[in-house]
C-alpha cells in the first residue's frame, strides 16, 4: 500500500526524470483478466483528465474489457476525478453515492477511484476509512499500472491503495482510445512548478516534466497519416515546456516543429503569461496552422491579490502581453478565467478585475468563486467575505463578461469562416456542429456527409456562446 502525502508532494528535486516505455513495463499475463466483463468510466475536469480517461479505456480494452454506456451494467467502474473546486469534490461524492447502491446489489462490482482527488492526502484519509468498499485507489503518476493493480485487488479481496507523492517518469506509448475522430489530445508535459497560492495542481500532479519533443512529434505525424485535422498540445503550463529538460528546446520550437508536420490545425492549453514569450507570438503569427485562439488566464486585475495568488505578474505586465497578442494577431480570439472572491479581495480589487474585463473585452471567460484546496496556502488565509457578496461579484463579472461575448460574436455575422463539422449537434439532430478556427461553437445546416471535414460556413445568426450558419457550396 502506498498512500499520498502532502509533504512529500511539495518537494522539488533535481532528480532525473526517465522516459520508459509502456511496453516495455505491462504485463502481458493480464491480458486476458477483463474477458466477458464491462467497464464504465466517469470522468470530472480538464482536459488532462479526458485524455487520461482514454489512455485508462484503452489499457482495459487491451485487458480484453468491453466499454459499456451505463454504470449499472459495468463490472468495473472507475472515476476519475478533478480536485480543483470544491464543487467537484462534491460531485465525486454524490457519485460515490449511487455507486454505493449498485455494489450492494452486485457484490462482484469492482470500483476504482483515481485522478487528482486520489492524489489528497485528506481524501485518500477518507476512502480507506470511511469508502472501504471501493476496491482500487491509484493517482495520476500510475495509471499506467492499473492492469498490475487491478490484479492484486481481485487476488486479495482487500482494498489496494496505490498512489504516488512523487514527481514520476514519463512513461511512452501508453495506448489511447481516443473520444474524437478528428481531434486529438497530446500531452506535451505534466505537472506544474508555479505553485499559485489557491492551486492544488502542482500537489497532484507533481513537477514539471517535459516529454522529449521527438515523441511528440512522432504522436502528431502517426495523428495525421491516421487522418486526425487537430490537435491540441496539452499541459499544466504549457508556456514552460522544456524548461526542465535542460535545453535551448522550449515552446516555440515545439509550436514550430509540430507546425512543420503539416496538421491542419493546432492549439495549445493552458498558457501562463508569465512564460508566454515573443518567440511564441512570432510562431504562431507565421503559421496558419496553428489557431488563432489563447486561453490567456488573468485570474484577477488587482496587482494586490495577484501577488496574494502568486502569479508572478501584475495588472499592467498582463495587459501588454494581451495587446502584443492583438497586435500581432488581430483575428485572433482570447478567452480567460477569473477568480472572484479571493481571501481579503476588496470592493476595489473586484473593481480593478472588471477594469481589466473592460479593456480586454474577453471573447469568453471561466468564472469561479474562490474554493479553499486543504494544503495550499491560500486555504489558510483569512477569508471575511460573505458567501452573498461572492455571489453578488461573480454575476456582476459574469453579466459583463457575456456582453463582451455576444459582441464578440457579433463581427462574425454575414462573415464566412473555416468551421471543423465534428458531428450531429446535441441540442438539435437536424444540425450539425463544429468550431471555427477561433474556437466559436457553430451549428450548421447541411450534409452529413461534411462531417470530419473543414468547410467554409456562412455565419446566419448570432447568439452568446454559439452561432448558426450554412455550409457554402459554391
């Protein structure tokens, strides 16, 4: 049994980071272990947690598991959860909840708990004294070891707690079932060194380790020739890529390599501004592959609680780089997240935010109210806000924020722009859906025979967080 701990977690070492390979390291005796049985995996957050959601259905399907649409006809159930909000944390719970009842009538239901909540110290606390029917507990350096895991589970019918506070190789080729046809995921690195007061992210996900760039760029070649049009380069910070590795090799030659590869479209999340350099802007100006679209967080416009939030700019850094940006890509759309309601945030603070919303005027932007994560420092702050004036703040940001949104949106009526048709919308059938190379929601009238492909649409009507157009045929 391996259990987290938050100490060991906030340690930074020099310690070489390995690349292994997963075939190497399996355990091809386990290969047969899910024959006739079913899994249903549950996923909470970001990006990261999707793609490890299809690296974790592919290891099962090579475990000879078939996937099933519902938890009540799985034998296996996983969640794999997010840490970030306490909202989430309340999820997972509520779900744990239900699956509680389905175990009571199928005994031979295994469970399993991993993520980023199974990387906390206090949750991990909680599972092995309070949870002691869920079977499997693994964290995020580790899913590689599922198969491995799942085995002494079912040998010892006692639950196997097996989680990481380490900093953890880069294991290569782990299999992926991916949840798109035309766009695709690529981790570009893992963990995070900034250690912004309020995040538990570099506590769950360890230090920064950069994957070698030539197995990047081999996964993106392998991407297009299986006819793939999109990636996106995904990581905590991805701004810092190759910082750790010791090397002149950083962002913008990855950007400009995975350019080269000749993919139709690349985007890349989530950027720090403190690491986005004007080598960057340069190569993504250059190159009409990669999209004109970044996710730029500010998380607040008070230079007060930005250095409360240790984010290692202030108001005025911010809005430079976000009018070097504009400069140098005009089409371009920006979006952002904001926190509200930070410990000791004041009138004025907010005030200052929304100072920065008006000069920027977001394309759209992630909203929060501040959620305490036991172990960060901001957790221990003094917080003499009250819940109502959060509240109050959040949907005066927010009414800002959709204006700037739905004006946004607004140029690009009568417009025609490249729209990737993905498939069938899910608020009507009878269109289709896509995004533009901004990254704007479109839904389509025309052909299904479009989908997977990049066409021109004709903009028809707009709405907040979405736009109707036709498909352009002549």
């Amino acid at each position: 049994m391996h259990v987290p701990s938050l100490k060991e977690a906030k340690i930074r070492n020099k310690k070489e980071v390995l690349t292994k390979t997963y075939e190497n390291i399996k355990e091809s005796k386990l290969e047969k272990l899910g024959l006739n049985k079913t899994y249903y995996i549950k996923t909470y957050g970001c990006q990261m947690n999707e793609h490890d959601s299809e690296n974790i259905k592919a290891i099962l399907e090579e475990m000879s598991f078939k996937e099933t649409d519902t938890m009540e006809n799985a034998d296996f159930i996983i969640l794999n959860t997010c840490a970030i909000r306490e909202n989430a944390h309340n999820k997972v719970f509520g779900y744990l909840g239900r699956i509680k009842h389905l175990k009571q009538e199928k005994e031979d239901l295994i469970v399993a708990f991993c993520g980023c909540m199974a990387q906390e110290e206090s949750i991990v606390k909680e599972l092995t004294q309070k949870y002691k029917w869920v079977d499997i507990i693994f964290g995020t350096h580790n899913l590689h070891e599922l198969p491995t895991i799942l085995y002494h589970a079912l040998q010892s019918k006692k639950q196997e707690v097996e989680v990481y506070s380490i900093e953890g190789d880069i294991v290569e080729n782990i299999p992926v079932k991916r949840a798109n046809k035309y766009k695709a995921w690529v981790n570009i690195m893992y963990g995070c060194d900034k250690f912004c007061t309020y995040c538990i992210v570099p506590y769950t996900r360890g230090k920064q380790r950069s994957r070698k760039p030539e197995y990047i760029i081999e996964e993106v070649k392998a991407l297009k020739k299986q006819g793939y049009l999109e990636v996106t380069l995904l990581g905590q910070n991805v701004n810092a890529y190759g910082k750790d590795l010791n090397s002149n090799y950083k962002m913008e030659n990855l950007l400009e390599d995975v350019a080269k590869t000749g993919i139709e479209r690349i985007r890349f999340v989530t950027s720090h501004p403190w690491d986005f350099t004007d080598k960057m802007i340069e190569v993504i100006k250059k190159y009409p592959n990669i999209m004109p679209y970044i996710h730029l967080p500010l998380q607040s416009g008070s230079d007060r609680i930005l250095k409360l939030m240790g984010r290692r700019y202030t108001k005025e850094e911010y809005l430079k780089l976000y009018q070097k940006l504009k400069e140098a890509l005009p089409y371009s759309s920006i979006t952002t997240d904001i926190i509200v309601g930070f410990p000791g945030e004041t009138r004025k603070d907010f005030e200052e935010t929304l100072e920065v919303v008006n000069k920027c005027q977001f394309d759209s932007a992630f909203t929060f109210i501040f959620s305490p994560r036991v172990g960060t420092p901001a957790s221990k702050m003094e917080d003499n806000i009250s819940l109502e004036e959060k509240n109050n703040r959040l949907q005066e940001l927010n009414k800002l924020v959709n204006k700037y949104a739905k004006e946004r949106n607004d140029w690009y009526l009568n417009k025609t722009v490249p729209v990737l048709i993905e498939g069938f919308s899910s608020k009507d059938e009878t269109k289709l859906m896509g995004y533009t190379d901004t990254m704007k929601l479109v839904n389509v009238d025309g052909d299904k025979k479009y989908i997977g492909q990049i066409v021109d649409v004709l903009i028809t009507d707009i709405k907040t967080w979405s736009m109707d157009g036709k498909i352009k045929t002549d």
